[in-house]
C-alpha cells in the first residue's frame, strides 16, 4: 500500500481537504526536492512511508486540541510539522530551522497547501520567543542538547491529556542518551501504530516539561 491509502488506512477519519493536501505533498516535495536537496533520494521512493506516515506518529500518541500551539525544532523542509499541520488544523504550527533555504521550502509547500495554521521561521531554536504546549522534532540532536535549546518555551497552562512537553521521535537504543534527563520520559514504540519494517525501531519520546 503507497501513498495517501496509507495515510487514509491509519486515519481513516481526515477529511476529503485533508486527503487532497495529503496527495500533493509529494509532487511539491519532488519539485523542491530538485531544487534545494531537503529529503534524500532514497527516502523520496517511500515518501509517504518514511516522512509523512512517521511524522504522523506523534498523532498516535496524543491527539492535540483545538487551540494547542505546536513548535517544531529544526524541522527541515517541514517534518514532522507539515503533516501534523494537515491532521489538526485548529492547532497552530511554528515550523524552525536555522537553515533559511530550508524554511523557503516549508513556507513554499504552506503556501501551496493554503495552510494557514503553520508560520515558518528561519531562525536557532533558543532564540524562539512566545511559549508553547509541545515542542517536536525527529532527532535533530542528542535530548540533552535539545533541552537546552527548548528551555523556558513552554506555556504553564496545561490544555491536553498529556502535559505540556516534548514529543521526538527517534530511533535506536536511547538509553545512553536519556541517561542524565532528570524529567520524566515516556517511550512509545510506532511498530505498535504501524506494521512497516521501517518502524521497528523507531520510538516517540514524550519528555513532561
């Protein structure tokens, strides 16, 4: 199964807005993917699989409500901000990355999109100003790190059935990673949402703020 039937498969839910917005994001992303490299070749093949459906992970795990205001950390070309954006689209997305072409993309395919609940900012992420209920990304750096550049953006009004923090997603043993993170750490395995061998390691990270 490829392209959005297996996003329709996983959210059987989304509307025919959202499943039009899901089709055109690869076209958009083969278009820009050629001028300015943001995902590799490989990847591009299975597009819906290792960028869209993997974003879509976070959803598995918590679902935002309406009103919850999301910052994505170095977010490429606009993973996992974009697809998120698509699946709640009473939600506001702050898409970052210190890399401006980068975020010439993001706010390209936005554009393209009419999504008008994702603001695109090239910028280092400690220099973000306003709060946040979740922070997310996929494995721009080590979580110690991550902490750091995060620290201090979160909102102190907790809206969702998780409190406000960070979700990552991220593969492999994080056990070293995670060893000095004093705050409390949840890990949720995708292949648990998902049944494609490209998962069997992949891991969402929810850090409490």
């Amino acid at each position: 199964m490829r392209g959005v039937e297996l996003i329709k498969q996983h959210f059987p839910s989304i509307s025919e807005l959202q499943i039009s917005q899901f089709q055109q994001l690869q076209a958009l992303y083969e278009e820009w993917n050629a001028q300015i490299n943001v995902i590799s070749r490989k990847d591009t093949e299975n597009f819906y699989e290792r960028h869209v459906l993997h974003s879509l992970a976070i959803a598995k795990v918590v679902n935002f409500v309406d009103g919850s205001k999301i910052l994505d950390v170095g977010t490429g070309g606009g993973f996992p901000g974009i697809p998120l954006a698509i699946l709640f689209p009473d939600c506001q997305f702050v898409l970052v990355d210190s890399i401006g072409k980068k975020i010439k993309v993001v706010k390209e395919v936005t554009q393209a999109l009419d999504l008008s609940n994702v603001e695109g900012i090239h910028e280092r992420a400690e220099n973000i100003e306003g709060q946040f209920d979740f922070i997310v990304s996929r494995a721009v750096t080590k979580m110690p790190s991550f902490l750091k550049w995060t620290k201090g953006k979160f909102s102190k009004e907790n809206k969702n059935e998780f409190k406000n923090g960070i979700f990552y997603l991220k593969g492999g043993d994080l056990s070293e990673e995670m060893k000095t993170v004093k705050k409390a750490v949840q890990y949720f395995l995708i292949s648990e949402f998902f049944e494609q061998e490209f998962f069997e390691t992949k891991k969402v990270v929810y850090v409490r703020n």
